[in-house]
C-alpha cells in the first residue's frame, strides 16, 4: 500500500525516518530555494501511483511503499536521476492502476532517501518539485510510464490583499494546531517562521485536514491567491468542525467525571449500609425473585418479569428510572395474577342475603341465582357482563355488594361519571412521569382477586374530549371474546377479566353507545310503588338510620302512615335516597332530644313528622276533576320515575292559530299539530263545523311551564283535549293515556310503562288507556304494582275517543 503521513506531524516523522546522521532537507527555505529551476523535468517520467495521498512542491513527504511495481520504480530511479512522477488514485482500491485511474494533475518528485523496513516494505522520502499534467500512458511495465507537461504557477502580485490572505491563513493554521490534540505544539514555531508564500500555501494545504478531492482542488488552480482563498474555505471548515468536536469533548469528559464521582459516593453508602444492617439493592432484588417464584405466572410473563428485573439490576439505585422500574416491578408482583377466590354454589343461601339486603328486584335476583347455578354446573364459565338501568335511588349499586356478598367473591367499584381520559381506563405507559395501570389493574390490585364483583357505575355519563374516548376502551373490557387478554398499556402485558363480575349501573341506557350496549345484558331496575318503599323504610332505611345515630337503645319507631306522608309530602322520586335522607332527619331531631335527656314518644306519628320536617314540600299529583271540558290526564317518564301531567285546551275567537305553551319540546309541538290537523281532516266524523277551525284560536297548554317537556307519548291525550274542546264532551273519570299518534289515526306504543302505572296508582286513576302493543309490558309488571287499575288497549284514535269522552256536554 502506498500513502503518506497526512498531518503536520509528517515533518518530524521524516526527520525521525532520515536518523541523525542523514542528509538534513532544510524545511525552511527562501524564494530561490523553493524555485527548482535547477531540476530537468523530462518529456515522460514513471508515475509513482500514491493512494490517499497528495505530494505539494516543496513539501517533504515520507511513502511507505509496498506494490512490486512501485517498489521496483523507487529501485531504478535512486541510482538514476532520482526524478520520479508522482499522481494520485481516484479509487484506492485498484492495485495495478492505468493513467485512465489516476487525478490528471500530479507532481514531480525527488528521491531523496529509501529505507528497507522489516515487514519487507520500503519507506521513501520524497520531495515535491513542481506540478504537472499526466499527458498520455506509454506503458505500463515494468512501472507506468507517462508523457508529462510542467504546469507554472501564475505568482500574485504581493500587496496589502495579499498579505492579508496569508495573515489569515497563519492565524488559522495556527487555530487548528491550538483546537487538536493530536498535533504537537512545536508545529506552531514552523508555521510562524515560514515565509515563502507559495510554500506557506503549499505546506498548509498538503497538511489540511479535508478530503482528497479537495487538495486535488488545490494542487490544480494555477493561480496562487486563489488557491490561498480555496485553501481558507477548507481551513475554516476544519476549525468548526474542530470546535464542535471539542464541544461535544468537555461535555462528555463532565459526564463521565459526575458518573465517576456518583459511582464512587454510591459504593460509599453502599459499604455504610453494609454496616449499619440496612438492605441493599441486591437483598431486595433477590426478595422480588423469591414472591415471583411463587406467582401462579404463565411461561411467557415469567420470561418479561426476569427480563425486567435484570434491567433494574443493572441501572443506577439513584437514577431517575431506577424509582420507575422499581415501581413497575412491584405492580407486577402485587398483581392477583390467576388468584381467584372460591365461590360459595350454595344456591339457597346466595337467594337469601339477595332478599335480606334488597326488596323486590326480583329480575336481577333470579338472574344471579342463574349464573350462580351456571358456575355450579360448569366451573370456567365466563362471567356475564350485567347492566342495571333506572332511575336514581333503587339500589343499582349497593345490589353490587350484596352479590358479591352472595358470591363469596371481593367487591370493587368505580366511577365512571364524568371520566374523559382513555388512560384512566387502559393506564399510561411507563415511559410517562408519574405513570400508573388503569382504574381496572389498581382495583384488582386493592382487592387481591382476579374474580370480584366489579361496579361500573354511572356507565352512561362517561365524557368524550381530546384525551380519548374512555366509552371505546370499555368495549374491551366488557366483551366477554376480548377481555381474556386486556392490554394495560403500563403493564404491557395481557390481562384476564374473564372471571371478573361486571356490573355496569345506568339512569339513562339512551346516553349509551350501541357498541357498548350491545355487550351488555340490560336488566331494567324499575322504581318502587308506596308499599315497597314503606316496606324497604322498614327493613333497612330506619334500622340503618338508628344505628348510624346511636338510639339504638331507645326502641324508636315509625308509624305506616308517617312513612307514607314522608314519601307523599317531602319526596318526589322513584328510588329511596331521598326518603333515606328524611328518615335520618327525623331520627337527628330524635338523637338530639335524648341527648338533652328531654322526653319522647318512642313511635314517630304522621305529627311528629309534620313539626320536625317543617311544611310540606310537594302536593302529590292527585287526579282532578271532569267538569271542564278540554281537560285530560297524560302519563309521562322521567329519569326520576314516572309522573301524570295534564293537557289543556281553551277555544277563543280568531284566525285559526294554533298557541302551544308549557315549555313543550319539538316532539310534542308536533303532536299537537298532528292532533289537530287529524281533526280538521275528520271534523265530520266527530260532527264539529268546519267553520269553527277558521275562526277559532286553539291554546293547548301543559301546566308546570317551568318544567322541560317532551316525547311523543302525550299525542293521545292532547288528541282527546282538542276534540273535547271543540265537542264539549265530558272526559270519563279518573281515567289517563299514553301513547303516540299518526296522522292515519293510528295509535303507536311508548316506553316507560311500569313507571307510568306507579305514577297514575299514585295520583288515584282508575282507567288506563293504551296501545295494544303495550299490552305485553304491562303483563310484564308485577300484579302488586296494577292492582286496582283497568286497562283499555286500543289501536285507532276513534277508539281513544270512543273510551275516553262521554256524551254528555260540558261547559268550555
């Protein structure tokens, strides 16, 4: 191989090479010394091909040779003229290179010494003469042989600009001695005493640290001051790259330092833990693989756990990851991973704790006692994922601890109201500061099981932002064909919920996503008639309360009737959280009595509770009377339960306008339009004169205007008021409707009908008038909640009409 000693080091080298009592070549010359005008350059010269080198005149330059060609050139030509040429390779990797291989332009050269070295290879110290063009090959063997031509340089004139540019160049060159380690500080006294220009330029280019293809650049401009111009553009760009080495350098140098004196303040406090006793990471590592040991893990979790446990081994105890790691490896441990409690099949005593905490819902109660049996039957059964829907306060979500109570099995909750962050449900990753496993894994974690009862409550409110759509991340985890392998995205590794009881709570199923209700089993949690809250009052809501206040011991108890004016007169729901509320009330007034050790009557009456509640806050809906033509009781749903309202129709002289007042919706403004169009287009039929509809105003008006109204289950009654109205037909007594309404006549069924029932029970109807399609609901509620009450199903308006408006005249 032939090359050169590319650096300002190559200057000494040559020296070291020549030995002390060699011919001494003078570095530092003059203008005339430089000139060579001495030397014949012949016509044609061997070519002595250089890789990744380049021979500036005037520069001293040691070669190690090592080709046969080569070195046989350098043999002949040492006993000869010593005048050699000299080219570089275009690609270093060609071993027998032709003119076509080599840059054009080259250098002629002056064999001043050989030397053998041991390796078989020979060390030639040349010097630069002057530039020349390779002009044609001639041959090739022994050696190449070229035609040459002597290229001159075109000298500048040495004026201010001149001097400037060489002033540059030093003051560079002398930057980059100072930047690099690597060159030694004596090249600084060469450079400061050189002062021929063009070997100044020469000296510096040859030792600039650039590519090849830029001193080939070089060594080919003619004009020296603008290779002294080329020469600071290269010289520039190796100072930056210099400075930014350096930069990165001290950078890296104090971090290794602060590594160094870290590592050595640790293995300080390391030993000092040692003799105080205290644990160290080891101990505690190895304390990790010893629970892991015994964890119920499959093959390739075990794998992942060992994996990341010698990860924290090897990272630093005060590094801010090592308190990450460190924290996920226990998650992973304190995990229930196929932990499950044993359930209790006894089906007999799951049904009576199921009664004993909770009256009536008897829906859900069988549904479980089914599963129960299932589980019985089959062991690895997959959990139902259950959702309890109706209005608040009806023991959707105390029902979830008394099954898990039946079950035998933990029981865990969360909320879901107002939830917006996906992560909450599925956890951040770990890379994150502050990051943790979704409310599901922390759960399971806090209760040890991979198989409680879990509530998800309040299903329906769950929000939707920027942060995700935590309602898509519930799809998962309640598909029973999915959530054998929940991905946590902390934990990164699949999950069962399998075993786990699901049981998602809801007021309104509308709010719910088709998606997510489809994955789960509705089961309709309806609200309570008078008896079952006076009953649940009694079971559960006053023992509770006495209890909870200390009066115990005082044999307190409450009338039927107290209870049912508390329910009658200070609530208005279809649960018992309110009713709870007013019982604790009455029993605070009691508790603060016997507190002052005053007298009291140990049975609370219908007039205790009137001075302790003070006046009544609600008038139950009560049905009025029939004497007004126009007037008609509707049933109506609310997320509260059901409710009567009535509709009002007044007649007065006008246009033909239609006023529609009560804070009524866009639905039941249509029914009232359709009501009275379908009116209009059978006037003959009910026998109104159609003249009246020209110049008569219709107002139908809903009471309780500051109440929100809507739906389409009031297009029957306001059918039934607009034609009493304009009939003066006396509605039958105590008698209510529900139902929807076409513009063909047509009755159509609604929703809600068992809430309707306890609402129109409670307000004194005795007729219920409904869509024959509804007829099955109502088989579906219980005979305690329709005791009393008559049912008349119809399919047309005729046969409303025909069932709700008597002959007999009334006054509009």
């Amino acid at each position: 191989m032939d090359d050169s000693q590319n650096s300002f080091l190559q200057t000494s080298v040559m020296f070291n090479l020549l030995g002390a009592d060699s011919e001494i070549i003078p570095l530092f010359t003059d203008d005339d010394s430089l000139d060579f005008t001495d030397v014949e350059i012949p016509e044609a010269l061997p070519i002595l091909p250089l890789k990744n080198a380049l021979l500036f005149p005037g520069i001293v330059m040691p070669i190690t040779v090592a080709r046969e060609k080569s070195i046989e050139l350098v043999r002949d030509y040492i006993k000869k003229s010593k005048i050699i040429g000299t080219a570089t390779q275009k690609n270093p990797q060609v071993e027998d290179p032709t003119i076509e291989d080599l840059y054009q332009i080259g250098t002629v050269a002056h064999i001043l010494r050989i030397l053998e070295m041991p390796d078989g290879n020979i060390t030639v110290i040349l010097q630069g003469v002057s530039r020349i063009s390779l002009v044609e090959q001639v041959h090739i063997d022994p050696y190449l042989y070229c035609t040459v031509a002597k290229r001159n340089d075109e000298k500048p004139e040495i004026d201010k600009e001149f001097d400037a540019i060489l002033g540059s160049i030093k003051e560079m060159a002398l930057k980059i001695i100072s930047l690099s380690s690597n060159i030694p500080k004596e090249s600084t006294f060469a450079i400061k005493n050189i002062t021929n220009p063009l070997f100044l330029i020469n000296f510096i280019s040859s030792n600039v640290d650039t590519a090849i293809e830029n001193k080939i650049e070089l060594l080919d401009t003619d004009n020296v001051k603008n290779r002294a111009i080329i020469l600071m553009k290269y010289l520039a760009q190796q100072i930056q790259l210099l400075e930014i080495k350096n930069d990165i350098l001290t950078k890296t140098r104090k971090d290794i330092d602060q590594q160094q004196r870290d590592y050595f303040l640790h293995q300080q406090i390391k030993q000092i833990q040692n003799e105080l006793g205290e644990n160290s990471i080891e101990q505690e590592i190895q304390e990790m693989r010893e629970k892991a040991s015994v964890k119920k893990w499959s093959e390739s979790l075990q794998n992942h756990f060992n994996k990341e446990l010698d990860k924290l081994s090897r990272m630093n105890a005060h590094a801010a990851e090592h308190s990450v790691q460190f924290n996920y490896i226990q998650t992973l441990l304190e995990l229930p991973w196929n932990e499950y409690s044993d359930d209790n099949f006894d089906l007999d005593h799951a049904q009576s704790i199921l009664d004993e905490d909770h009256f009536g819902l008897e829906k859900v109660k069988e549904r479980i006692i089914e599963h129960l049996a299932v589980l019985k039957l089959k062991g690895d059964f997959k959990s139902p994922i259950i959702c309890l829907y109706g209005p608040p306060g009806v023991g959707k979500t105390s029902l979830g601890k008394s099954i898990a109570k039946a079950l035998n099995r933990k029981y865990c909750r969360i909320s879901l109201g107002g939830l917006h962050d996906e992560s909450e449900i599925r956890g951040h990753r770990k890379t994150y500061i502050g990051a943790m496993p979704g409310r599901i894994i922390q759960n399971l974690k806090k209760v040890q099981s991979s198989n409680p009862v879990f509530v998800l409550d309040e299903v329906d409110k769950v929000g939707k932002d920027f942060r995700g759509d935590p309602e898509s991340a519930l799809l998962e985890v309640l598909d029973p064909e999915q959530n054998n392998s929940f991905y946590d995205n902390y934990l990164e590794q699949d999950y069962d919920l399998s075993k786990v009881l699901f049981i998602a709570t809801a007021n309104n199923i509308a709010n719910i996503s088709s998606a997510l209700r489809d994955r789960m089993e509705m089961i309709e949690v309806s609200g309570y008639i008078m008896e079952e809250k006076i009953e649940i009052a009694l079971r559960h809501l006053i023992p509770n309360q006495i209890i909870n206040h200390g009066v115990d011991a005082h044999n307190i108890s409450f009338e039927h009737d107290a209870i049912a004016y508390i329910v009658n007169h200070y609530t208005r729901e279809s649960g018992v959280r309110d009713l709870d509320k007013k019982i604790a009330s009455v029993i605070r007034n009691y508790a603060k009595k016997i507190a002052m050790n005053k007298q009291i009557d140990s049975t609370i009456t219908t007039e205790h509770v009137q001075q302790i509640l003070g006046p009544e806050l609600f008038s139950p809906d009560l049905y009025e009377s029939n004497e007004i033509a126009g007037v008609v009781t509707g049933l109506a749903w609310t997320a509260a339960g059901g409710d009567i309202l009535f509709v009002e129709t007044s007649l007065s002289q006008g246009k033909g306008t239609l006023t529609l007042t009560g804070n009524l919706g866009t639905v039941m403004k249509e029914s009232a339009t359709l009501a009275l169009e379908y009116i209009k287009a059978h006037a003959k039929d009910f026998a109104i004169d159609t003249q009246l509809f020209e110049t008569t105003n219709v107002h139908v008006h809903v009471p309780e205007g500051a109440i929100p109204k809507d739906g389409p289950s009031a297009g029957v009654t306001m059918v039934t008021s607009m034609l009493s109205a304009f009939t003066k037909r006396k509605v039958k007594k105590r008698i209510a409707m529900t139902g929807e309404i076409t513009l063909r006549g047509k009755v159509l069924p609604v929703g809600g009908i068992k809430e309707k029932i306890l609402a129109a029970k409670r307000a004194g109807i005795q007729q219920i008038i409904m869509c024959s399609k509804n007829k099955k609901d109502v088989e579906a509620v219980g005979k305690q909640y329709i005791h009393g009450l008559t049912f008349t199903y119809v399919d047309t308006i005729d046969q409303v009409v025909s069932h709700a408006l008597l002959k007999q005249k009334v006054t509009v």
